[in-house]
C-alpha cells in the first residue's frame, strides 16, 4: 500500500533549515500499523507526506502506486484517503451531519441521495447518530475525534491516516477510540501516529519508531519487546533513594516497605539485589530510545 | 470526474460570519454620516467614499482572511478539491457579500434622495466600486499567501489603500499612477483615462489572483 524509499524533508533553507525526515524507508501493508516517536520525531511530517499536503524534499513516497511529489498524484492520493490530523480544526457552526456532508462534498462525493446515507452509516459507526444534528460547538473532546474519523471515513478510504488521534480523550473515550481503528483496520491500511506506547500495544501488529527523523525500529511489538530482554529490572529501596545511575525510572509502585522501582538500563550496579523483569513494551520503547541516545552520545565522544 | 460545486448554505455556514459585522457597521455609519451632513454635495462625497474607499478595503481585508483563517485548513487540504476551485468559492462568496452591501448602499442613498450622478452612469457607478474591490480583494489574497499570514496581506491591503489615499492627485495625473489608482471611479471619474484605469487594475487583479492559485497549490507553506 505505501513505498517509501530514502525520504527526506527539509523545512526552510541554509543555516536555518530544520531536517525533519532523514533517509527514511519503510513499506506498509494493509491493516493497523502504528507510527510511535517522541515529540519532534517527524511523525506528523510523514502524515502529512502520505496525506498529499507536504512534498518530500528528497527520496520517493508512492501510495497505492501514486506518486505523493506530483499534483496528479497528490489529488489521486486525497481522493482514496481519509485523514484525521493532530490538530482537528472543525466548523462550530455546523452539525455533526452538516460537517460530515461538506467533507463528502469536498471529496467529490456527487450523488446527494447516496452521499446522504453514507453519512448516516459513518455517524452511526462512531457512535454520533443520536448526536448528528448537534452543532459542534457543543461536543466535547472525544465527540469531535470521532465527527473527525466520521468525516475521515465518509469516502470509504482504502488508506486512513490518523495523527495523534488519542491525545486528549479520558480513558473511556480512548478505549472506544482504540477499538473502532481496530475494527476499520479489517479491511483497509490504517496507519496510526501517536506517541501514547499503549494506544500502540493495544492495537497494532505492526510498528515503527522514529527519532529526529529517523526509523529506529520496524517490526511487531513483540520484537521490540524482544529485543529489550534483560534489560529491565525492578529494585526496592526503603530509605526512598532513586536509583538514577544510568538507568531510566520507567514507573513506581509505594509499597508498605518501601518503594519498588521498575528500571530501563544494564545491570544496575549499586543494587545487587535488582530482581530481572519481564519488559512491556513501554519498556522496550524506553530502552530503544535510550540506546539511541547513548549510541549518539558515544559517537559525538568518539 | 465531475465535480460538485459546495452548497450555498455550507459556503455560508463555514465562514467567519463575525468577519460581516465590520462591512456592515460601516454601511450603518456611513448612512448615519449622511444624513447628518448638511451639504449635499458633501452627501455625494460621502456616499462616493462608502461605495469607492470603505468597501475595497473592507473587501480586500476579508479576501486576506478568506482561506488561511479557515478553522478546518489542514481537513480543506487533504480532500482532492483544486486550488483554484477553493480560491474561486470564497472570494466569490466576499464579492457576493460586497455586492449585496454595495447595490443595498446604492437603493438607500436613491431611498433618502442622494444624487450620485456625479460618478457617472449606472455601469460606470458599479465599476467605482467592483474595480478597486477586485483589485484590493485579489491583492489581500496574494499578500496573505505569499506572506503566509492573513494578517500580513490585510496590513498590505491597508497600506496600499493608506498611500494611494493621501498620494491620489498624484496618481490621477501620474502617467503611470493612474494606472495603479483605485480611487479613480470616485476621485476622478471624468478623467480621460478612467477605461483604461480600470482596465489595467482588472488585468492586475488576474495576474494577483493567478499568484495566489501558485502559491495556494503549495499547502505546506500554511500549516
């Protein structure tokens, strides 16, 4: 479903240009892949590549066969997408059903009755059908994500693209969130950017981790669970000490003798009695970000 | 494939419909202005300044804001809809609004006895204010997307109208000024070369908006 190969993106030019993408190359297939990355790390860049509205400064982006650095195939892209960006600007005027109509319209969707009774499917898909005359004005945070995977959805996209689409909703909502992507993943490429490891764990098979613009990792969660064996480990200190000696504190359990503490790192040394864990893969997610600092940290001592 | 065009009432709801109080409040203040002007050669000028001055600017300030203030930008531009077709609805849709303002102005000012003869006839009287609204709204437009700031082309709009303001007699007569001279409908509309004043603005207001469908089409510049 998308080729990319050796991309690179560039914002502004000479002394203060910004490298947002770095000789980036992945291929995905259809079903739920997940895009996680810290802040900063290019993930919205890449969405906005695939989505047609950024062009690649250098390397090839092809999606269902489009090449994304041309106008044609930009709008052939647009036309077989649906899209939910990070920053969901709605118009609080109009109604669910309104919103959800226009986008229809604006995706060339030309027959009015069957345009009108796909509406009413998508706002039924995401829970909004007793809500659809509602101005949106009055929805709140998770109402307007799912009005914004409504719209995404309303062209029966072969590719949707949603950034950061959990930031923000309470638990329950993204619980919700969560299951319908699963869901639509079934018979369609849904590529999700977040940088929330759970929303990852919880729904995809597939995954990518990118840093400064750079993919990291490609694979299953279970690999890079994998790959973070033996390198998490929980310690239990009662004088309330914090083991930070290279080590990163990934949480903390207050216990009735102490304080048990889940730590990312080698051996820790000043605790001989660090018992080994099984890593999560928030664990993995740390380990593989902080191997990624310390490889650079050694190549700039170097 | 055929495209739809986007329904009126969509085209209305979507806008900024706050951005309509300010044409409106100067409609009402210019009225009001009037009618509390005893001269009636002073009435004309003042009806003229609404119709020629006021409303361009107006004009060319909501064109700047027509697109980049758009709430849902980033959603406008990842549907397959061109360029050109989002640049043509809008500022369709200000020119339409400017219209409404600019043709009701002209009944109230018959309504209360204004003469407005002295702009000439009835075409000539609506080019006295559709050329300079053109010119300041396809200007506004450039501006805000060449600059990437709709507030950048409404300063531009602004100072554009400021110089050609308080500089107009040397416009008028300036062999190449009045060429570039918006206010001549209403300054000087026996002036010889008032066609192809108008002429030369409407093909500058065509070369600007055909900037801003370039510099529309390269999307990234304003998310």
């Amino acid at each position: 479903m998308i080729e990319i190969q050796h991309l690179t993106k560039v914002y502004g030019r000479g002394a203060k240009s910004v490298w947002a993408l770095r000789d980036l190359s992945l291929s995905i297939d259809e079903g739920m892949f997940g895009l996680l990355g810290p802040n900063g790390a290019g993930k919205t860049t890449l969405m906005r590549i695939l989505a047609g509205i950024v062009s690649p400064s250098q390397g090839s982006v092809r999606v269902a066969g489009h090449d994304a650095s041309t106008e044609k195939g930009k709008t052939a892209i647009k036309a077989m997408l649906g899209y939910l960006p990070q920053e969901l600007g709605l118009y609080p005027e109009l109604t669910a059903r309104q919103f959800v109509d226009y986008m229809a319209i604006l995706k060339n969707m030309n027959d009015e009755p069957a345009r009108r009774k796909r509406v009413a499917e998508v706002l039924e898909l995401v829970g909004l059908a007793q809500d659809a005359d509602r101005k949106l004005k009055g929805f709140s945070g998770g109402m307007k994500r799912r009005a914004g995977i409504a719209h995404a959805l309303v062209n029966d996209p072969r590719l949707l693209i949603v950034d950061e689409p959990t930031s923000g909703l309470d638990p329950e909502e993204r619980i919700r969130f969560r299951n319908l992507l699963v869901d639509l993943a079934s018979d369609r490429a849904v590529l999700l950017s977040t940088h929330i490891v759970e929303d990852i764990g919880q729904t995809c098979r597939e995954m990518g981790v990118l840093s400064h613009g750079e993919l990291l990792f490609r694979g299953s969660p279970n690999e890079v669970i994998g790959a973070a064996q033996g390198k998490v480990w929980t310690v239990t200190t009662t004088n309330g000490h914090k083991p930070n000696h290279g080590m990163t504190v990934v949480s903390m359990l207050h216990l009735s003798d102490g304080t048990q503490y889940r730590l990312v790192g080698p051996q820790p040394g000043e605790f001989p009695e660090a018992q080994p864990a099984q890593p999560g893969l928030e664990d993995a997610y740390v380990w593989l970000m902080k191997s990624k600092e310390e490889g650079a940290r050694v190549k700039d001592e170097g | 494939m055929k495209r739809s065009s986007t329904p009126l009432r969509y085209t209305l709801l979507t806008y900024r419909l706050d951005h309509l109080w300010l044409p409106a409040a100067f409609w009402a203040l210019f009225l009001l202005l009037i009618l509390f002007v005893p001269q009636p050669e002073s009435k004309t000028n003042m009806a003229a300044a609404y119709l020629g001055g006021a409303l361009p600017l107006l004009a060319g300030i909501l064109a700047a804001y027509a697109i980049l203030d758009d709430p849902a930008l980033e959603l406008q531009f990842s549907s397959p809809r061109p360029a050109w077709r989002t640049l043509f609805e809008r500022l369709g849709m200000i020119l339409v609004i400017v219209g409404l303002f600019a043709f009701s102005y002209q009944a109230c000012m018959a309504l209360i006895g204004i003469d407005l003869s002295p702009l000439g006839g009835i075409a000539l009287r609506q080019l006295a204010w559709l050329v300079p609204c053109l010119a300041l709204m396809a200007l506004g437009s450039a501006g805000a997307f060449a600059l990437a700031q709709p507030a950048a082309g409404a300063m531009l709009v602004a100072l554009i109208w400021m110089v050609e303001l308080l500089l107009r007699s040397w416009f008028a007569s300036n062999e190449w000024g009045r060429y570039l001279f918006i206010y001549m409908g209403i300054y000087a509309p026996q002036n010889p070369y008032l066609i192809a004043s108008h002429a030369s603005l409407l093909a500058l207001s065509l070369l600007l908006l055909a900037g801003s469908w370039a510099l529309l089409k390269n999307q990234e510049r304003y998310i």
